[in-house]
C-alpha cells in the first residue's frame, strides 16, 4: 500500500489520541500525561526514545535499514491557558486550559508519522529524528530541546527539517501552504515601568504623576510604528497590558505596561529594539519621571529555506496533488520557536487548513480562540506529508547504490 492508504488506515487511531490529548490539555513546559500518552503510542515501535531532563519532550530516533543523512520532524505539544467554549463531545476537562492552537493536532500526525515510517524501515537510507516538544507557547520549549542535543540525536545534525502547523480559519480544509523565505514574525516584548511620585487626585501638582507619561509612551509608539518603518517592511507593535493605580482619586507612584512586538527583517528588529527604548526613555525624562524599559528578545523570524520550501511543494502536489498546494503571498504575524531550528538547519515551516468545512473560512474563530474547532479529517493527510518529506528527502540526499557488475 502507499504510504497515504496506510495513513487512511491508522486515521481512526490518530484520531482517538487527538482528542484524549484535547481533553487532558496541558501548558508549558511539564506537560506529563500528554507525554506519556506520546510515550505509549510509540510503544513497540522500532525507535530509539528518549525524553527531556528539564521539559517533558519526546525525541525518537528512526534508524534506516542503510547508512545516510538524517531529517527531523517536529510536533508542538503544548494547549494555552483558554476557558474552552467550542462545546465539542470531547471538550477539555481541565479548567481554563485548551488545546486552541491545534497542537493536539500535531502531536497526533507525528505519532502516525512515526508509524509509517516504521513500517518502510528497509526503504530508510538514513535516519529519522522525531522531535515532539512542550513549551511552544511562549515558553522556548524548542530552544531548551537543542540545548538539550535534539539536532544530534541521531548522532549528525539533520540535513533537513519541517514542522506543520494546523489553523482553523483561513485556510481551505486539508489545503497546504507555505512560502518561500521570511514565513512568521520574530516576536518579542516590551516591558516598561514608569516611577514617579503618588498623590491626591485633587492636587497633581503636589505629586509626579506617571499615568499621563505611560499614556504618552503607548500613542506615540504607535506613531514610532507608523512613521519610522516601511510599510512594506511592516513592524507591528501591540500594547496587550496597562496597569496603574488603585482609587479614581489617588495618583499612584508608578504605570506599568507591556506590549508586544513583531517584525520580519533583521534591519527593522535592530531598530525597533534601540528605538523603543529612547522613546520611552526621552518622554519619561520630558516629564521629570524614572523609566525602566527593557525589551525582551523572544522569538526569531522564522525563515524558510527557499529549496526546503520547492521540496515540500513538490512532494504535496506528487502525493495529495496540486490543488492541495498554495503558495503563501506573504509572512504571517504570528510567531513561533521551530525558527530556533529552522536557524540551526535548512527546512520549511508549513501551514494545513483544519476549518472544519461547514463553517465559513473567513468568518470561524481563528486559532487560540475559545471557539476554534479543527477538523480530524485532516490527521492522516498530515502524518503521510510527514512521512513522504522524510522519505523523499532522505532518497534525494542518498546517492543511488550502484549495481555489482
């Protein structure tokens, strides 16, 4: 059987574990019942496993039934601190947590993945990295898998990696996408406090009042934005969090806010960093106020390599056909740690549609709603990509044998 009639076959399974990850979310980086429930679908597997020291990941180690490269694939496994409204049978039952972002998706298709390869052992020239990763959400999580030596789990950097990333809006149902270099926004934080001296609200002038300035800092860094940047280079910068004061009537010693910021050029990010930090610090010194900014690095932009991105493409259109392919018109805002990765070794970060296809694209609630629902079906169309790109990838970096004569 081909490797997507195989997958057809293992879908009921894919999706028996997807949703009793979606009922027993978890967050960050200790995610233990998701990863024992990763640890059992592998049971019996011909797989070297090995789990995290300081996070709950999951890293198997394929080994071809002939010498060659390695190529790694990856699966975010971790849900956000969410109140699920989605009402689904299968709903989460953990207070104020759900699997809004679909990870429970990806951790599904990987697994699968990880059985389809299994089964064509003998045809592996090389071998398959299988990195499933907590802590996606803000955590790092990918960055502490390669201080903790994912990248030569198999004993040799990967000559290729690629993660897919489901959405429930936006995208047709099991349509895939990518793009061609810069695919998501770097994304980092602006943290700043302003200190002045608090007071009566009846006599600000007895006090240093730092709400105003706080005010000030939030519109002109939108301005800074608008003003200072190409728009054809775009730079987003949203103010999430404002914190100041107690009563209507007391001036309080110090406003608080964060924001977050993002960015797709390595020329705008030096910019926005240095660039925020003086305005803040020159409106704080305009009004006699102490300011204390730091801008807190987070995510780099996450960067297809170009011929990765051809790879996929191909091997979409030859296995699923090419009216499941689109090429994306341009970066995403959102952001994401396979960069940390996709910084270390050539690969492709790629998009599969999971709308649910009675709803309207446009118009269902995006990933990390509270409504957001994805769509199994899309589980095993997911694990044969995984699959074929490991396949067909390791086949283009493993010279044929040649023949005895």
């Amino acid at each position: 059987m081909s490797v997507c009639e195989d997958a057809r076959s293992v879908q009921g399974d894919l999706v028996r574990l997807r949703r009793a990850l979606h009922a027993e979310p978890e967050l960050g980086l200790e995610l233990p019942r998701t990863q024992d429930k990763v640890l059992a679908t592998l049971d019996g597997l011909p797989l070297e496993v090995t789990t995290g020291n300081r996070l709950t990941s999951v890293t198997a180690v394929l080994r071809g039934s002939r010498p060659g490269p390695t190529v790694l694939l990856r699966a975010d496994m971790d849900a956000l601190p969410v109140a699920e409204r989605a009402g689904l049978a299968y709903a989460s039952r953990t207070e104020g947590v759900m699997h809004a972002c679909g990870h429970d998706l990806h951790t599904s298709m990987l697994t699968g993945a990880a059985q389809l390869l299994s089964a064509r052992r003998d045809e592996l020239a090389g071998d398959v990295v299988f990195m499933f990763q907590p802590g996606e959400e803000g955590q790092d999580g990918a960055g502490h898998m390669l201080a903790e030596g994912v990248l030569d789990a198999s004993g040799e950097r990967p000559v290729a990696a690629y993660a897919l990333h489901v959405t429930s809006a936006g995208h047709p149902n099991g349509m895939f996408a990518t793009r061609r270099g810069p695919v998501l926004a770097s994304s980092d934080s602006l943290r700043v406090t302003v200190r002045g001296a608090g007071g009566h609200g009846s006599m600000p002038h007895l006090a240093n009042d730092p709400v105003p300035a706080a005010c000030e800092m939030v519109t002109a860094l939108q301005t800074f934005i608008s003003r200072r940047f190409d728009p054809f280079d775009p730079v987003v910068l949203t103010v999430g969090a404002f914190h100041a004061g107690t009563a209507s009537n007391v001036i309080p010693d110090e406003a608080r806010f964060t924001a977050t910021v993002r960015s797709f050029s390595a020329s705008s990010h030096g910019r926005i960093k240095d660039g925020t930090v003086q305005l803040c610090r020159g409106i704080a010194a305009a009004h006699g106020l102490d300011v204390e900014v730091n801008f807190v690095e987070q995510y780099p932009l996450t960067v297809n390599d170009p011929a990765e991105a051809e790879f996929v493409a191909d091997v979409v259109a030859e296995v699923h056909g090419e009216e499941r392919f689109a090429w994306a018109p341009r970066p995403a805002t959102g952001s994401e740690d396979f960069s940390r990765v996709l910084d270390e070794v050539p690969g492709a970060f790629v998009v599969l549609g999971a709308c649910p296809p009675d709803r309207d694209l446009q118009q269902a609630p995006y990933n990390h709603s509270p409504l957001a629902v994805f769509d199994d079906r899309v589980l095993g169309d997911g694990a044969a990509l995984y699959a074929e790109l490991a396949l067909r990838r390791l086949a283009k970096a493993t010279p044929a044998p040649v023949p005895a004569v």
